[in-house]
C-alpha cells in the first residue's frame, strides 16, 4: 500500500531531479542514476528537511545512497518527530 507520505516523498525526489516518476524505483542509486549528482543531493536532503520539519543526522544523509533507501531514512524521521 502506497501512502500519501511515499507518494510526497517521491514526488520530491522527483522534481529534486527533473524526472519522471515512472523512471524511479526503489534500487534507483546515486551511482548510476546522472540526474542524481552531489548538488541535487543536497537539494534533497533540504527539501525533505523544510517539508517534513525534520533535520538529518550527517551518517544519513550519506547512507541516502538509493531511492529506497531515502525513502526509509525519510519516513524513520517523519516518525521520531
């Protein structure tokens, strides 16, 4: 079950990078992905941070090295808020 809170969060990480959502899954990686560079990685983790009132620890935003993975740390956040 897909909830509005996933669907938020890739519907940023997709406009983070200009892509469509169908082009996303969760083994989507920073590796391999060229949309997903350094820059916009921070464009991320900011945007994440300002839409969910949340703040990342430095170890998380690094280990963020996937989609799914981003979504997991993202909603680990949104819970211990």
């Amino acid at each position: 079950m897909i909830t509005e809170q996933s669907t938020t969060i890739k519907r940023i990480f997709c406009e983070v990078l200009g892509v469509d959502e169908s082009e996303v899954n969760d083994s989507t990686s920073y590796n391999s992905f060229k949309p997903w560079d350094s820059l916009k990685h921070l464009q991320l983790v900011s945007m994440y941070e300002d839409k969910f009132d949340i703040e990342f620890e430095m170890d998380d935003i690094i280990a963020m090295e996937n989609f799914g993975l981003v979504k997991d740390i993202v909603t680990r956040y949104i819970q211990e808020k």
